[in-house]
C-alpha cells in the first residue's frame, strides 16, 4: 500500500503532485518552534531532501513549544536530535545536516542547493540574510514569524513576486522590536505558523492552490483573527546584487565580543569579572560560579564594579541579551570596558560537554 | 476610526485597538493621510515613534505615508516581528 494514498487521492495533488515533492529540495533554517512542526509535516507528506541548519542546543525552555524534543534531549544538539527522529519517522528522505549558523559567510553556498527556503529563525539579522541571499539566488522563501499571541507568515520573492524587504525596507535595531527570549510565545503559536509555512512549501512546489505572495498572513490567536495584508514589489529590492557588509543591527557593531570559546581559555587561565543579565530564576538553574546576577530589567553595576575598572564580561543564555545589556551599560559608565560573550551559557554549555 | 494594533505597537498602546476622533471636537487636526496618522500617533504614544519601519495597512493593503484615509476605513499597525 502506498504511504501517501490519502494525499494521492486527491484529484488537485495526485502522482504529480507527489512526484513534485520527492523531487524537491527544501532547506529549512532554525530547528525550533517554527522550523519542527514545519519539518515533520514536510517529512511526512514525502518531501525528497531536506536541509536542516542549527547549531544550538536543546533547553528546558525550548520544550514548552518545540514538541519533537523530549525532557532526555535538554542539553543535546538540535540538529543531531531532530536528525534522529526525522530519520525514523521517514527513512526514504534524504536529508541534508548543516552544523553551523547560517552566516554572511556560508549562506550563499548553503542556499544554492535547495529549490525554496523555510525560515523558521528567530532574529532580524538571519531574515534580512536570507531574504538578500534567496533574491541574488532566485529562490522563493516562505517565511513565519511570531510575537506573544500572534503571527505572521507570507512567501517572498515568488516568481517576481515582492521580498521581505518590500514589506519591511530595513532592519529594525535590537532596541525598538524585542526578541523572543524576554517577550514570550504561547507554545501552540509557532505550531500553527510552522504548519501554514509547512502548506505554503508545499503549494509552492506543487503549483496547488493560491501562494500567500504579495499577501501577508497576519495571525492573532487570541482572538482567532487571520488579516490577509496585500504588498507590492518594489523593483529595487529584486536588484541585490550581493549580501550587505554586515547583518547585525546598526548599534551592536560597536560592542566588544569575545567567542564562548576563547572566554573559557581567559577563564582558566586567570579568574574575570563576569555580570550574568538573565532572570535571577534561569541564573538560580546554571550559572558560572564567579557570575553576578543582575538581571537585564534591573540593570544596575554593583559599586565595587565600577571602582575596579577591569574589564567586565557580560553573559545571557545565548548572547543576546548581554549584548542589549551592554548598549546600556556603555552608555551609563562610558569610562568601563563591557565585553559580549558570543553565544552565552548555551555556547559555554556545548563547550564543557 | 478604529485602528487595529498589532506586535509591539500593540504592546505600547496596551490594547488591540484604538480610537481616533474624526471630528475636531478635541482641537486637535484630524489626520487625513497616512503620514498625518502616523504623527497624530506618535505625538499620543512617542514610543511609537522609535519604529524605523512599520507597516501601515488601510483596507487589507500595504499603504504609504500619502495615502488618504477616511473613517471608514480599514487601518491596521502592522511592525515587524523577529520571534520563532
């Protein structure tokens, strides 16, 4: 018996459309609330080859809304987890691992192999990446995004068809759109954006149905509302040439960073002033033992601190946080050295393993 | 017209939707474009003024900052959202 009859059998799908999904090459980017329920739709319904990028780790508080992950997957890779169980779920798919964030640097040559992306991130600076990289690489992408009870999903750079930029012409700095890690999502909202991304794919490569291009899905769970925003190209954005020199917001190039790794070496070699911004609840579950705590919402230097003039490193789960702390910091004690530990306790954690 | 929030600008009004008076009974000029809206907002909630770029939409489409709007029309605040 044929495992997709059900999907076979119907007459606007059917063998074509099945074969249009063996053949196709998706890269799916994020291996978290957006990009699993995404995945194991995609993976189930018989898409041919998927390509999966994540370099993070498994959390407790990933679990709350990112189901394929179970409590005895916290602290392993993502990718080799949601490998592992994507595998048994379809042993025919071909699948495709990325151990690494997508960058500046390998995004182009990345991309290049996939037919369509599926961004399922969670920053401004990996979208706008892959909305440049997919309009100088001709390839459509369907994008979801989400804050607190609501979503958005729409499928950029279709056959012409605007970009991400059409909608949203630049990047908004870290201070005026917080990220998921301090503005919260209800658990059962990035399963339903995931899955209408995982519906556009689909549409996508089989030609089925209307594409949401040009439409912007507004989702409001709260209150059950789904807007249908309509947006045009705008001709300049389909003319990228090339990626920009840098993808971080504006006001972050300026802060010092320092990788989790070369942090670890100064650390053994010698003991540094380290300031942890994260809530005094994730600080009490794991933190380095000569860490501070002063959360990033009561951010406020102990004075000894500042009478010491050492370098001070500041630290959050994955380098977000910390790096926000630091603007503010900079700004109040322009006298003191701040440093960025890039990938915070997550990073750190990866390291020790 | 009711304006409807989304993202952070609803987050910053503190309420999923908003009223701006259409009669000049508060003194104040009524906004008839996009642009004027956007002013008109900012000057009630400055926090709004920090979006480098929100979209704007009047009956289901994308609007720009001269569009003309009315009181039956359609507007929702739509920013960009980074979550996932």
């Amino acid at each position: 018996m044929d495992r997709y009859t059900r999907q076979t059998s119907l007459s606007d799908f059917g063998q074509a459309g099945q074969q249009k999904l063996f053949e196709a090459k998706v890269l799916v980017v994020g291996l978290g609330g957006l990009g699993l329920p995404a995945l194991q739709y995609l993976n189930a319904m018989g898409v041919g080859t998927l390509g999966l990028i994540d370099q993070d780790i498994v959390d407790y508080h990933n679990l709350q809304r990112q189901i394929l992950y179970t409590e005895k997957d916290v602290g392993k890779s993502k990718l080799n987890t949601a490998h592992n169980k994507l595998q048994s779920q379809n042993s025919e798919t071909n699948f495709i691992l990325h151990d690494t964030f997508l960058t500046k640097n390998n995004a182009l040559e990345i991309i290049r192999q996939y037919d369509l992306v599926l961004d399922a991130t969670d920053n401004f600076p990996a979208r706008y990446l892959i909305n440049d990289a997919c309009v100088i690489l001709n390839k459509p992408f369907v994008y979801g995004a989400l804050h607190g009870f609501e979503g958005h999903v729409s499928v950029f750079n279709y056959q012409g068809g605007p970009t991400y930029r059409c909608l949203y012409a630049e990047m908004p700095t870290a201070e005026e759109i917080p990220n998921c890690d301090e503005n919260g999502v209800l658990g059962v909202i990035p399963g339903i954006i995931g899955n209408l991304q995982a519906l556009e794919v689909i549409k996508v490569v089989t030609g089925i149905g209307n594409m949401l291009s040009g439409k912007l899905l507004v989702f409001d769970g709260l209150h059950q509302n789904y807007l249908k925003i309509a947006f045009k190209t705008h001709p300049e954005n389909l003319a990228i040439k090339e990626l920009r020199e840098s993808y971080e917001s504006s006001d972050c190039s300026i802060i010092n960073s320092i990788s989790a790794q070369e942090f670890s070496q100064k650390r053994l070699n010698k003991s540094q002033i380290v300031l942890d911004v994260r809530t005094p609840k994730e600080f009490e579950h794991n933190h380095l033992a000569e860490a501070i705590n002063v959360p990033l919402q009561e951010l406020d230097l102990p004075l000894n601190l500042i009478e010491s003039k050492a370098p001070i490193y500041v630290i959050c789960q994955s380098g977000k946080r910390s790096e926000l702390a630091i603007e503010q910091l900079q700004k109040a004690h322009p006298e003191l050295t701040f440093c960025n530990i890039l990938g915070g306790m997550n990073q750190l954690s990866i390291l020790t393993q | 017209m009711t304006i409807l929030l989304f993202g952070v600008t609803k987050d910053i009004v503190g309420s999923p939707t908003l009223s701006v008076p259409t009669t000049s009974v508060t003194g104040k000029k009524i906004p008839k474009t996009v642009k004027e809206l956007k002013r008109f907002l900012g000057e009630a909630y400055p926090e709004l003024n920090k979006l480098s770029s929100l979209a704007v939409a009047v009956n289901n489409a994308y609007a720009d900052d001269e569009q003309k709007i009315n009181s039956y029309d359609e507007i929702a605040l739509i920013p960009p959202v980074s979550g996932g």
